[in-house]
C-alpha cells in the first residue's frame, strides 16, 4: 500500500496521531491546560433541551451529542480546530486514490462492561449504520464505505466505492462512535437507555426528563483521565431558570447560553463565558420545484430584501456573522470568500416585478415554535422584505406539528441546522439532489457533479477549485437564503477549567476539564 | 346600570373595564406604531416621548402592541367564557329540568372533571390538540364547562318547583316549551354574574398558555406571550415585561371587580 503524499490531510492527521502520542491531550486538539489539574469532584452541566436517548447511533439533540461524547468513543474524533484527531485509532493511512484506508487501533481498550475493544466491533457497528433499519444520521455520511473488514483484532481495513480522502473525518461523526459487536448482536432499542461504550465516563443513572449522571471510567484509554469523578447533566426546559441556577452556583457549566443573556453572564463575578465562532445557520427554505420560488429572480429579489447585518445584532446580539446564502463558513477549509447580498428592497422590488410580480407577492412564511430563533428570523425578516413587495404572513406552529406537515414538504419556511464537518457534508446535508434533507428541491445537475467530483479529487488545490465553483453556483442560484452564520455560546464557573467551546458542538472533551476548588 | 355605578366595586370594574373597551375597539387606532414595525437603532429602549413605554428587543413600540393586544387577549376571554357558558348552562339546564338518573350520570361526570383544576385541565387539552389561539379558547371553555354546568343546574333544581313553571306545566305547555320560556330567563343573571367573573380567569389562561408557548403564536401581540418573548431581555428593559403584565392584571381586576359587583347586587341576601 503507498502512504499518501506528506501534503495530504489523511497522512498528516496520522502523522500528528503517530508523534503526539506521550501527550495525547495536546495532540487531540484539547486547550492547552492551565495549572496543574487536579483529580475529583463532580461537574454539574445544565441545559435545556432534553436527553431524549443515549443511542448513540440516532441521538440529533445538543445536550445528547454531550452525553454521548462522554460515553463512547469513535476512531476519530473532531478537535476544536476542525481537524480529525485520533481516539480509538492510533493512526491511519490510504492508497494513492484513497480508496483503501488501514486504521490501526488503540491496543488494551475496554467497554465499560469490562470486554475488550476489537476490529470486530469497529466492522460491527459500521454494518450496523449502513443498514437503514437503523435510521442513523452517519448512513449518508458513511455512504462510500464499499466494505470494512477486520485484518486482524488491532486493524481494520476500509474499501470505498470511490476516492474519498476525508474518510478520517467521516469517521469522527457523532453518531459513528464504536459500539461493541455483542450489544449491537441484541436489539437497538436497548442503546436508547443503556450506554455502553469506551468513553471517558460510564452511565450511572438515565432519567431523560431530569438528570443524567455518570461517573468516571477507569480503565479510559487516556492515562489519568479524566480528572472529574463525576458529571451531572441536569435538564432546565425554562431558559430563564436554567440563567438563574447557573449564576446562583447551582450549576458549573451551561451548555448553551442564550445570545441575550451571553454578555450579562460573562460579566457575571466567577462566570467565564465561551464564544465560539461556528457555521451554524439558519435558512429560508424556497421550495424549487413550486412557483414562485421555480424563478431565480423570486429567489433573488429574497435575497436581496433581507438587511443580514442588522439581523445578526438584533437575533444574535451580534454574536455571528452575516452570510450570503454560501453553506460554507470561514471554519471550513475550502471557503470561497463571496459577498452577502446587498440589502436593497428597491432594487429586490424590481426585480420581482421582472419575475412577473409587480404588485408584490402574498406569501405564507412558515416558523417551528423551537427554537424561537426561527420565528425570530421569519419575523424579521417579514418587516425587512415589505418595502421589496412581499407581504410575508409569518406563522408559528408547535415543533411537532412543523416536522409532520411542514418540514420537507413546505414551500416557504425557515430551517436550522449545526455546522458540519467538511464541505461534503454541508453540501449532502441539504443541497445535493440526493442529499439526506434536499428540502429545496434544487436538482441542479451541475452541482451535484461537482460535488462528486471534489469528493474524488485528492490534489488538495484542484479540490479547492472545485469546491470553489461549487459555492460560486450556489451562491447564483441562491437554493437556499442563508443570512448569517451564529456562534456557538457556552458558560462556566471559574474553577471550571478546560471547558472549551466547539464550532461543530458535538465534541467537548470533557475527559480534560478538571475542577480548582480548595 | 345606576345600581352597578353606585356599587364602588362596581364602578372601580366599570372604569377600568372601559378603559380595556376602548383599547379593544380603538387601539389599533390610536397605536402610535405599526405594532410589528422594527426600529432597529432603538431597541430595548426605555419610555420616552418617542416611545411611552419603551421599545423590545426588536425596537417595536411596546404601547402600540400592547393597544393592538388588547383586542385579542380580551377576544380570547369573552370567547372562552361565551363558549363555555353556553355549553356548560345547556348541560346544566337540560341535567336539572330532566332529573333522575340522567341528571345523576351528567353530574357524576362533571363532578369528575371539576377535581381537575383549570389549568391542568386546559394543559392536557392543549397538549391533545395542539397549540394556537383556537385550541387553546376551547381548551378553556371546555375546563370551564362543569363548573357553569353545574351553577346552571342549580339553578334550574330552584326555579324548577316554583309556581309559574308548574302553572306552564298545569297548561300543557311541551317540555321544551318550559324549559326555554320558563326555567331557562330566570337562570340567567347568576350565570351571568359567574360569567363575568370567569372571563378574568379566561384572560389569565389565556396568557398563560400563550406565555407557555400553547397558545397564540408569534408574531402575535397577545399579552401573555409578549411576556414570553421578552422575559429573556427582562434584566435589560424590565418593562418589554411589566407592561403587558400590568395589562393582564388590570383587565382581569376589571372583570373581577364587575363580577363581585353584580354578586353583591343580585345576591338578596347581601341587599342592605
């Protein structure tokens, strides 16, 4: 097998896995420590959305992504810089077309039930998300996994169906953690309630409407971590109260803060507040295979009537970054830097008259109850498109009844999604034709070459290239309206040290966080 | 009306009543503001003479929503209370002017629903239905239903055995007959007077479950749900909060006061 060129992202990843070993904490991306961490104590989370499950292989929820980073480990694992880092592979490499990758995995590695961690588990579980009856987000990710097979109990060996030289990446998804081969042997639904994995902390007790508590793994594969005995993730549907536990001290940490409160409680005594810069976004979804949004220049005129500066001071508070409909932020390798679209509801107005609308256009705007992020935006953005002629009728419905009637279906209606971890992602998320939520309909055949053709390429700068036009056709035919990127907001006591905010929010590293208490 | 005026309970609920009448019928009128208008420069602003009572967190005038609130938030209590006086005062009618053991079987069951309170009550519904102002006014009128149903019938059980029915009765007069021009006119004023005072508790449900998120849905200028919206910038512009809070508790007071006032006035025990 011939190692990749030394310029190449997967050989590079490998390289730093194979040098960084004495201190792996460093190597895996984590900050880097201040003062000497002391062991013990318990880490109270607080957060307001519910741990429905602890399937690893199906949780979507923000608070669940923290329990399961927790308590499973994957081959990789994202670091705070966007790169993969390696967790329960040691180190990796792939053919010259990248399409046989060899990871080499982490030797004297338990489940927290005590039984060794092997290549048969690794070959297991990604059986497992490969079959749709277990309805996994990291299916589609995984998706150009030809075969996986065991070489031998220390060595897996990947063959894909085309070149993909971001198979590293892929592997850190969030719901492609290593679950044991005989737990994945009995029924899946038993991994909604019961974790066991090869993470850092092990399940002590599961109540999904209050707390989830776990307690330290001994036998982790990091030496001496992690330093907490303990953490406790309690539930706080009332965002105000959650706000008032945490600055009260009842609490350590909060998952998420919300923009309005993010300055009061970094100014608060003892509270450090953790921006983080991400590509999470939310989007005016314009069906395409409907009037009016089948005509570009509605899409366009849509485009045009939305004043995204001022949008991210009054919904974000500033804490964000305009965008211009690009899915691409700056935290993703390949960004083709791109101007947003100039608020200008004259120049939208006409536009929209050319589009064969020039009395304006009556449309229903449809908003998700949770979270209130979306109706905020479909408010806003109601106001700023009047002057351009759309007379936007924003209606707000329960969560539940938008997923069942609206989402995927609706014509007119704001989406919300987190921040993926390559540009092929982003783009398969919603954009492809086959993408995993094509909620657009944009079927632009040309995209979709082109996205097949940046997965295949390995030369870094071609990629890039490709990438580029990818974004650039994006950005003409504006599927989507993208108005800002929002940052990813979190909060903890002072003597919590280590707690690092994530672009993707899906990885925390909470086996480094340590307590200086007296 | 003079008795209510002289009443000081009653003319304190009347004047505020008033006050809640004309924000009802004029406020998008007199609103100085379009009440979903942005004025993004001055968010989250306190009163001025720009701003009476200040601005939210979007820069929308909070008078003006609290002048265009009024019409739906009192809507939803007369709405609720309406439906559910009709409903309840027919239960209650046809239950006391039959008797027997269906009269038995309607008041078991509603003697079932009046162990749940209210506001669990109109919560469950809710939650079976689904959220909005339309699920959650007959959410309410539904929760108020056993208790109406109940005043109506005893009601009916007194006036039933007085003269004038039996003299209908002794005429030959049908049953509906009776029921509608005899029993039903003279069971009215207490319905009435228990009405009133329901629509307060209307009102407070009603932002209830608009403050939990069950009720009328945003852009919406409800009360209970503007309070919802800004409570998170409450530490900011305490008023985004306190306005549409004092309105809640004025037009509920309003009801309230009017409500004992016409107990006070119709009860012959509490004449003087």
């Amino acid at each position: 097998m011939t190692q990749l060129p030394i310029t190449r992202r997967s050989a590079l990843a490998g390289l730093a896995a194979t040098t960084a070993l004495p201190d792996l904490s460093f190597a895996q991306g984590a900050p880097k420590s201040v003062g000497t961490p002391k062991s013990g104590g318990t880490l109270k989370i607080s957060h307001p959305t519910r741990v429905a499950s602890l399937n690893v292989l199906q949780i979507s929820g923000p608070a669940e992504y923290l329990a399961v980073d927790m308590l499973y480990s994957g081959l990789t694992r994202m670091g705070p810089d966007m790169r993969a880092q390696p967790d329960l592979a040691l180190e990796w490499s792939a053919d010259a077309d990248a399409k046989s990758f060899v990871f080499k995995l982490r030797p004297n590695v338990s489940f927290h039930d005590g039984k060794p961690f092997t290549a048969e588990d690794v070959v297991a579980t990604i059986k497992t998300i490969q079959d749709p009856k277990s309805a996994s987000p990291a299916r589609t990710v995984l998706s150009m996994i030809g075969d996986v097979a065991a070489v031998d109990p220390l060595t897996v060996k990947f063959t894909l169906t085309s070149s993909y030289a971001d198979l590293p990446i892929s592997l850190a998804h969030a719901n492609a953690r290593i679950v044991s081969a005989e737990t994945l042997k009995g029924p899946l639904t038993a991994l909604d309630t019961k974790a066991n994995g090869t993470g850092p902390f092990k399940q002590e007790s599961f109540d999904s409407a209050r707390l989830l508590k776990l307690v330290k793994n001994p036998a982790y594969h990091q030496p001496g971590k992690p330093y907490l005995d303990a953490v406790e993730m309690h539930l706080f549907p009332d965002l105000a109260a959650e706000t008032q536990n945490y600055l009260s001290g009842a609490v350590d940490a909060m998952l998420e803060v919300q923009q309005a409160d993010f300055k009061r409680i970094s100014t608060a005594p003892g509270s450090v507040g953790v921006r983080t810069p991400s590509g999470r976004f939310v989007n005016v979804v314009m069906r395409q295979d409907q009037k009016p949004f089948d005509d570009v220049r509605v899409r366009r005129a849509m485009a045009m009537a939305v004043d995204r500066p001022t949008l991210v001071d009054i919904i974000l508070e500033g804490y964000g970054r305009p965008a211009g409909d690009n899915v691409i932020s700056p935290g993703y390798r390949y960004l083709l830097e791109t101007t947003a679209p100039k608020y200008d509801p004259a120049a939208a107005k006409k536009l929209l008259a050319e589009a064969g609308y020039p009395n304006g256009l009556k449309i229903p705007l449809i908003c998700s109850n949770r979270p209130a992020i979306r109706s905020q935006v479909g408010i806003a953005i109601k106001e700023m498109a009047k002057p351009a002629g759309f007379d936007i009728d924003v209606q707000t419905m329960p969560h539940d009844t938008y997923l069942a009637n609206v989402w995927m279906k609706g014509q007119f209606y704001i989406g919300y999604w987190g921040m993926q971890s390559t540009e092929d992602q982003a783009f398969t998320l919603l954009f492809t034709t086959d993408a995993a939520f094509a909620d657009t309909a944009w079927n632009s055949k040309e995209f979709d070459a082109l996205v097949a053709k940046g997965r295949a390429t390995i030369d870094d700068a071609e990629r890039r290239k490709i990438y580029a036009e990818a974004q650039a056709l994006m950005v003409r035919d504006v599927p989507s309206v993208i108005p800002f990127f929002q940052d990813v907001l979190t909060a903890n006591r002072s003597y919590v040290k280590n707690w690092v905010g994530h672009p993707l929010a899906r990885y925390f590293f909470v086996e480094n966080v340590w307590l200086d208490k007296a | 009306m003079r008795d209510l005026l002289r009443h000081p309970t009653g003319l304190a609920g009347a004047v505020l009543l008033a006050l809640i009448a004309v924000m009802t019928i004029f406020g998008p009128l007199i609103a100085p503001y379009d009440p979903q208008q942005f004025h993004p420069l001055s968010r989250l602003q306190g009163p001025s003479v720009a701003y009476w009572l200040g601005t939210d967190q979007f820069g929308r005038d909070i008078l003006s929503r609290i002048l265009n609130g009024a019409r739906s938030t009192i809507l939803f209590g007369l709405g609720a209370t309406m439906a559910g006086v009709a409903a309840g005062g027919a239960i209650g009618l046809i239950a006391g002017a039959i008797g027997g053991a269906v009269d038995s079987l309607i008041m078991r069951l509603l003697d079932g629903l009046l162990a749940v309170p209210d506001l669990l009550f109109t919560l469950l519904i809710v939650t079976v239905l689904g959220g909005g102002s339309g699920h959650a006014m007959l959410a309410v009128a539904i929760a108020f239903m056993p208790g109406l149903a109940r005043i109506a019938r005893s009601t009916v059980l007194s006036v039933r055995t007085r003269e004038f029915v039996l003299a209908a009765q002794a005429r030959g007069e049908s049953p509906v007959y009776v029921i509608a021009c005899e029993i039903m006119p003279n069971t009215i004023a207490p319905i009435i007077v228990e009405a009133t005072i329901r629509v307060s508790f209307a009102i407070m449900l009603g932002a209830t479950l608009g403050f939990l998120g069950l009720g009328a849905q945003p852009p919406s200028t409800e009360w209970g749900l503007m309070i919802a919206e800004a409570r998170q910038y409450m530490f900011r512009n305490p008023i985004c909060v306190a306005a549409p809070g004092v309105a809640i508790a004025l037009a509920a007071l309003g009801f309230n006061l009017l409500g004992d006032a016409l107990r006070d006035l119709t009860d012959p025990r509490g004449r003087r």
